[in-house]
C-alpha cells in the first residue's frame, strides 16, 4: 500500500491540514504520500460561505497574542492554541489569499475581510491552492465509518474501504447542520476512547418564553448591557450591540454570552436583564435628577425618545409605571427610581432555549488535555490528528474561528506527515 493520509471534512480545518500535508511532502522531498480529503458536501467549505454574512470575516488583525487573548475567553483555549496560532498566523492566511489575488482589509474592529466583500472568493482561493497542491479531493464522499488496524485507519466511505496510515479528523462542531457539520467526527472520536465536553451552543441568538412585543422586534440597541440573571443574581454580563428579533434577542452582545447562558440553564431557569443606556444604576439615577432640574416642563416621554429608539419609549414607561404624560416636576421620587431600575434592568423576561443548531460556532467537543497542542496528535492513538471546531474551542466573534481552523489544521497537517516519516 503506497503511504496515504485521510482527511475528513472539508471546512476550514480540513482544507489547510491538507495543504500543510502537501507543502511538507514537498519540503521533505518525502516518498510519495497521497493526501486525500473527504467532504460529504458536493463542495468543500460550505461554512466559509456563508460566514460574516456572506462576506467572510477571514480572521482578525493584530499580533497573535492579542488574538488569543482578545479571541478565546478560558485560559484553557489560549494555552492550547497558542502554538498553532504561532505557526500559522493571520499573517499567513492573509498572504496566502494575496498570491491568489484575493487582497483584504482590516475594519476598525480588527475584523479582516476580502475587499470584494464575497466569501466566494476566499473560498475558490483555497480551492486552487488544494488544485495546484495535487490534493485528492473527494466531494459528494461522506465517510461513513473508522476503524483502527494494525497499520494505521480504515475508513468506510460510500461503501468502499479505503486505508490509511494517518488519519485527520475535521468534521466542525454541532450547529447548521443542514451545512453537513452533523457531528460525525466527534461520535467517531468518542467510539476510540476520547473524552467529549458537552457541545453547546456559542455565538447563538436566545430565544425567549415571552416573545418580545410585535413593536420592538428589529430593534438594535447601541451599547447595551446585557445580564443573564438566575435566583435573583447576574451570574454573567455582557457590553455591546444587541437586535431584538420575533423570538428573543440577537446581535454581538447576546451572541457573546449564549455560551454561559447555555451552561447556567442546565442547572435552572434563567432571564435576561438588559441595561439599556450601558451606565450605572446610580449614575443614571443622578442623570434624570439632573434632566428633571433643567427641563422641568418637559415630558419625561420626550427625552426618553431623545435617548432611546421611539417604539421602546411606550413600553418603557408601561415596565417603570410612570404616567405617559408624566412631566419631570411632576415626576415622583419613586417613579424616579423606577424609571432609572428600569432603564438599568429593563426585564425580557425568562429564556426559552439557547438553540445550539443557531449557534454559529458550539462549544465542547474533543477534550484538550487528551490532544498534544504541539502537533494536534491524539494522546491516545498515535497517528490520529483533529482540527479545526470539534475540538472543545469555540472563539469570540470576529475571525477568531477560522484562524483556530486554519491553523489547528495546518499543524495536524505537517505533524501528520512528520509522523509518518517517523514510522
Ligand atoms: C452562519 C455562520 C457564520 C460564521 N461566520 C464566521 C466568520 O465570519 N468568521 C469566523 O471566523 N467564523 C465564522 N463562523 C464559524 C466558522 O465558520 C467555523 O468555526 C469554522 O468554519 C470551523 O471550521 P471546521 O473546518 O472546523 O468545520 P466546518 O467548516 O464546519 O467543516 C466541517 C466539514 O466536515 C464535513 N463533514 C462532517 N462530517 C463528515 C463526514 N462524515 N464525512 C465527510 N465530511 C464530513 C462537513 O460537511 C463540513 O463541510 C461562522 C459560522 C456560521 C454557522
């Protein structure tokens, strides 16, 4: 049997481990190795197009210790990537994209996009770069089982039994799984022993058990805070923008905290609090003691409108049960403090589900510990790598995602063909 490696999945973790296989063979000079890369899609990298909207949001700008520190919130997730993100940078894929001609920019944010704003693009550079590496591509070509031989993998793909001495595993995590990310992998690693954390939802809307009122859903608020409350307590929070939607809520902020807001609903019931002017309790306290000495006259509804979206205003006033036509010096030292609670805790009301199929990335999946962070290799079966989502990493939005895809994927792809060489 001449040396062969099997890759299954066909995302971004998949697509650079195959590449890197490619470029280390060549660098080497190794004896021919074919590299093979499964998808069951009839296309490779269906998630890279629908990603940022269509537009791709390849990865983020920056020096790669900022990445890991701004781009993966536990400890755990930065120590095990930070190798790779070393050894294949943003730098790197940028570089790649630009001798395809695909030339990209970094928003204010950080947040890198090709300059034609279509995803299509970034994705057939990656598939020219797989034609030009000579990786054998099998589209349409779920694999179907794994199992473990002496001499290294079978795989069962379509009915046929394919070997080979090492083998990838980059099958993405849990959620659009209309996409193909049904989670095959995860199952596959779990049947050779692996420790899987729990998948969950990240990066996913929430939904609510009181749906929002018809006249606030498409509204976007700027510099909110959202809290996830349980018995009582903010057990987490989160700043930035957020959009009510027909079931819940949305947007940066609340696709932030899905993933504590998932782990705290298994243990109990939880609601969501949202401030939403972003300040203090207190110090918005003080600012409507200060509205209420300089514009006596006015009614509390019309600066209201001036400091928040019009169709909030009513519904405001009705939480807070402040009279509608309530003028500042006639405004209560009570409905006072009950306007600033509401304005600082406005109440959505208990969350139905934090639907994991709408997360755009699920935490959990392969445990850590059990994976070597240097070579992507499994500590438990020689000669058998991961990549990309299914291992227990989700990152923070902003091209945090596919960079740990592009670049656990690299290593699992040169270290697969430096395991070989080794045999
Ligand atoms: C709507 C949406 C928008 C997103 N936007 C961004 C963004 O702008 N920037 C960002 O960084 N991240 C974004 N993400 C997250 C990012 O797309 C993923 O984290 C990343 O694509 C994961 O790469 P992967 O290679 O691990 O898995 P995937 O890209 O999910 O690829 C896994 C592949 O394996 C295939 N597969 C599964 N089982 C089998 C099998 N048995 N046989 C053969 N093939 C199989 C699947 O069909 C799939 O193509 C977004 C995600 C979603 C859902």
């Amino acid at each position: 049997m001449s040396d062969s490696i099997c890759i299954v999945g066909g995302g971004a973790g998949g697509i650079f481990a195959a590449l890197a296989a490619r470029r280390k063979i060549a660098e080497l000079g190794a004896a021919p190795i074919e590299v093979h890369l499964f998808e069951r899609n009839p296309r490779i990298g269906i998630k890279i197009l629908i990603s940022g909207g269509g537009k791709c949001n390849i990865t983020h700008a920056g020096p790669v210790a900022e990445l890991l520190k701004e781009g993966f919130r536990p400890k755990k997730e930065q120590h095990f990537l930070r190798s790779a993100l070393y050894r294949y940078t943003n730098e790197d894929v940028i570089a790649l994209l630009a001798r395809r001609n695909v030339t990209v920019h970094a928003r204010e944010n950080g947040r890198v996009f090709p300059d034609s704003a279509r995803a299509g693009d970034v994705l057939t550079a990656f598939e020219q770069e797989l034609e030009a590496e000579s990786v054998m591509l099998h589209t349409a070509s779920p694999v179907e089982a794994i199992e473990r031989t002496p001499d290294g993998w079978k795989l069962t793909v379509r009915g046929k039994q394919l070997l080979a001495r090492a083998l990838i595993l980059a099958t993405g995590g849990m959620s659009y799984s209309k996409t193909g990310t049904t989670g095959d992998g995860i199952r596959y690693a779990q049947a050779l022993g692996h420790t899987i954390v729990p998948v969950r939802a990240a990066l996913a809307p929430i939904y609510l058990r009181q749906t929002p009122h018809e006249s606030l859903v498409g509204i976007a608020l700027r510099n909110a805070e959202i809290f996830i409350i349980k018995e009582g307590k903010a057990v987490a929070s989160e700043h930035g923008d957020m959009l009510i939607t027909h079931r819940g809520l949305s947007g940066p902020a609340v696709l932030g905290i899905s993933n504590r807001a998932a782990i705290q609903m298994e243990t109990g019931s939880i609601s969501v609090e949202v401030n939403l002017l972003g300040q203090p309790e207190d110090i918005l306290g003080e600012r409507l003691v200060a509205e209420a000495r300089t514009r006596p006259q006015q009614q509390v509804s019309t600066w209201l409108e001036e400091v928040l979206p019009n169709r909030f205003v009513p519904i405001v006033i009705a939480q807070a049960e402040v009279p509608g036509d309530r003028r500042w010096n006639a405004l209560r030292r009570e409905e006072r403090i009950r306007l600033a609670t509401t304005l600082a805790r406005f109440s959505f009301g208990p969350v139905a589900e934090v639907p994991i199929e709408r997360g755009e990335v699920t935490s959990g999946g392969v445990e850590l510990s059990e994976v070597d962070p240097k070579t992507m290799m499994s500590r438990i079966h020689p000669g058998l790598f991961f990549a990309g989502e299914m291992l227990d990493v989700a990152g923070e939005i902003g091209g945090y995602n596919l960079q740990a895809a592009y670049s656990t994927g690299w290593v699992a792809g040169e270290e697969a063909i430096n395991f070989l060489g080794k045999r």
